[in-house]
C-alpha cells in the first residue's frame, strides 16, 4: 500500500517533465526514497544497478540528471499540489516547534572566492 501511494506520488511528480526524461527521473526519485544511494554511497551507477536496471537505462537515467529538460521548480510544484490535495498533512504545533511534513527547503553551499575545489568540473569553472 505504501509503496503504491509512494509510485503514484512520484508519478504525478514527473508527469510534465519530457517523455524519456520523466522515466530516468522517476527512477532517480525511487532509488533516492528506497535508500539504493545510501548503499551504494552516493554512487549513481551502483545505485541504479541495485534497483535491477540494465546498463541502457542506467545511462539514460545519468543523462537525463546530467543534461536532461527540466527544473527543480517542475518537480517541486506537483509534489507540492499532491500533498496539499490528499489532505493528510495538517500542520501541527509542538511547544512552540512547527513539523513540516514535506520540506521543500533548499540549503545554500556558500563557496569561497578565488578558492578552488577539488573536483575537476571546479577546476574548469575557476579557469
């Protein structure tokens, strides 16, 4: 039951991304939220491979994270409509503390000027 209402979430969420796209997404989504990252340390081949997908799709799935049509904004606006229109999540109060149900708060990675990273794609962007 669970995992029914979590797939048809996730579908309504990458519903008006591009066909192909949405597919690679969905199945990016899923293997963040059944904790296939976690196993496989971050790593998106590994992850996806546990999940049981073929090399193809794999490297669809990586495209479409990589270069693929799409935007947070286009994720997060559905996701937000489905949790507010299954009325479930009521906001509660806690001696004063506010639980959120379904945050969808960004966090800032400041990053130092004239400083470069360790990755090679910091590299190129400093020269």
């Amino acid at each position: 039951m669970a995992v029914e209402q979590t797939i048809r979430l996730l579908e309504q969420v990458v519903r008006d991304i591009p066909i192909g796209t949405n597919l690679a997404l969905f199945w990016l989504l899923w293997a963040i939220l059944c904790g296939a990252f976690l196993q496989s340390r971050g790593a998106i081949f590994p992850a996806l491979q546990s999940l049981g997908l073929k090399r193809a799709p794999i490297r669809r799935c990586s495209q479409a994270l990589r270069k693929g049509v799409w935007t947070i904004g286009t994720l997060l606006q559905p996701f937000r409509a489905a949790v507010l229109a299954q009325g479930h999540w009521q906001p509660c109060r806690y001696e004063g503390f506010y639980p959120v149900a379904g945050d969808m708060t960004a966090f800032w990675r400041p990053r130092l000027k004239g400083q470069i990273g360790k990755s090679p794609s910091a590299r190129r962007e400093r020269q």
